[in-house]
C-alpha cells in the first residue's frame, strides 16, 4: 500500500503507520482495505524535498514531519455467525405456516404493527409442527459496541411459557396470532460488518483491550448474523431484529419499518434462504 505526502510516497504493509509533527504523535489509521491519513498544522514548508528512511527503527523522515510504520498491530476477530444445524432449521421453514407468535411479554405499539418481545419468541408452526424458538444473548465488542447473538432451535412447547397439568399454556403469555396465515416463501439473513480501531497511544487507556496490549494499535473486525427477514410472496414480509441489552427482539410486519431498519449503518445481507 502506498501513501502520497505532498508527492512523497512510502510503501506500508498491513501492520499501520504513524504520523508525527515534531516528534508529536498526530493520527494513524489503516486497515487491509484503505488508509487514511490527516496531519493537522502541517504547512508544506515543513517538509524537505527528500525523505530519509531509517530501516531499523522503520521511520520515514521529511523534517519536522517523519511517518513510522507499525508493525505489532494486534487483529481481533469478534464474530456471530448462525451454525449449519440453524441455517437448516430455516432451510426447512420454507413452504411452512407461521400461523402465530409465543412469548411470555412485549411491549405493544398501536399506530403500527411492531412488537417488543423481551423474552426468546417461539414461532407457531402449522399448530401441529411445534415451534421455532428463537433467542437473543447480549455482549459487547472489545470497544462498548453492542453485541448480539441469537440462537434459533425447533423445539415441541415454546420456552419461557409454563403449563398446566391439562397441557394449557399459563400467563403470562403474549399470543400474536397472523392474519392470514404466513406461508414462507423465502428468508434472508442480516447482520453488521465493520471495523473499529484504536490508536492506543493515550497515557490511561480505557478499554481493557487497550491496558492489556499497552502502547500497540488495535483493529477490531465485527461481523454478527443475528437479523431474519421472512417473506411470504413478494410484498408480504416480517422482521426479526435483536437490539438493546436486555436484549428485547423486536418483530414488525410494516414494510416501510423494514426498510428502514435494514438501511442503519453496517447492516449487510449475509444469507438468502428459498
């Protein structure tokens, strides 16, 4: 990867490079893709006409203004991706009725069909097939960013919803019944992609990260598989979208809500079912 610098160039590999304005650390930020480089209070004045390039301790030189290249850059991976055992549980959705929706509570908003389960969901399958329970487990990236995982499992009764002797679902229970019935035509799943990273160059680092690897940047690659989008035909859809730390799972049948949701910063198609 090459950098330009008022016509210089320096040749980086994917560790990281440093600006410094007179032995003063200004800004680093580079990733496997892009590299971007800002230099406040540089006037061009403050460059000579060659760099001098110091092989041992990896530092370009212009005068006053010198790039370092990094090396230690520590990677971090944290990732939620659906496990083959629930990609085929959806796979075998398709064609199915989804005829209602179990939880033990919500919160309900009525100038429009959206619902706030804050329990796991169970899906009521053609009554007769049982349910498809689907969870959410709250966490948080390396950074504070939240961090949700869901688990999807077929399963007899609904969990979270106790019964009587008879068999009879108990209270509390939230009993959204579809109208009409919901065949799935097709799922697509979402989920985020991005990067947040951390010069790690601050006198008392906050994160944990930072303290436990003092001085070197870090990189932090988010990738989570944790919203489904269910069709039936082509204009009838619902959305399945985990959010807060409780964390609620929150269903709606409105397109334009749909729409809006999948449009949110980072959000990406990961999968299509059908």
């Amino acid at each position: 990867m090459f950098l330009f610098l008022f016509g210089f160039a320096c040749h980086s590999d994917e560790g990281g490079i440093s600006l410094y304005y007179n032995e003063i650390p200004l800004f680093i930020l580079i990733t496997h893709y892009s590299l971007t480089l800002v230099a406040e209070r540089i006037q061009k004045n403050d460059l000579t006409l060659l760099p001098y390039y110091n092989s041992q301790k990896k530092v370009i030189r212009f005068k006053n203004v010198y790039l370092q290249l990094n090396n230690n850059m520590v990677k971090i991976e944290t990732t939620h991706k659906l496990l083959d055992d629930e990609i085929s549980t959806l796979r075998q959705l398709i064609g199915k009725k989804i005829n209602a929706i179990y939880c033990s509570g919500a919160s309900l908003w009525s100038h429009s069909n959206f619902y706030e389960f804050n329990d796991t969901i169970n899906l009521r399958i053609d009554k007769k097939e049982g349910f498809i329970a689907i969870s959410a487990i709250f966490d948080e990236t390396k950074f504070g960013d939240n961090f949700i995982k869901i688990n999807i499992n077929q399963v007899k009764d609904p969990i979270g919803i106790k019964k009587n002797e008879e068999g009879n679902l108990l209270l509390p229970l939230i009993d959204l019944h579809i109208y009409p019935e919901f065949i799935i035509s097709k799922i697509e799943v979402y989920g985020e992609s991005y990067s947040e990273k951390s010069e790690n160059n601050k006198p008392n680092p906050y994160w944990k990260i930072e303290k436990d690897n003092p001085g070197q940047p870090i990189i932090e690659r988010v990738e989570t598989e944790n919203i489904l989008l269910f069709y039936s035909g082509v204009n009838r859809r619902f959305i399945i979208n985990p959010c807060g730390v409780v964390p609620w799972l929150n269903v709606t049948f409105d397109n334009e809500m749909i729409d809006g949701r999948l449009k949110e910063k980072d959000r990406k198609l990961k999968y299509k079912i059908k």
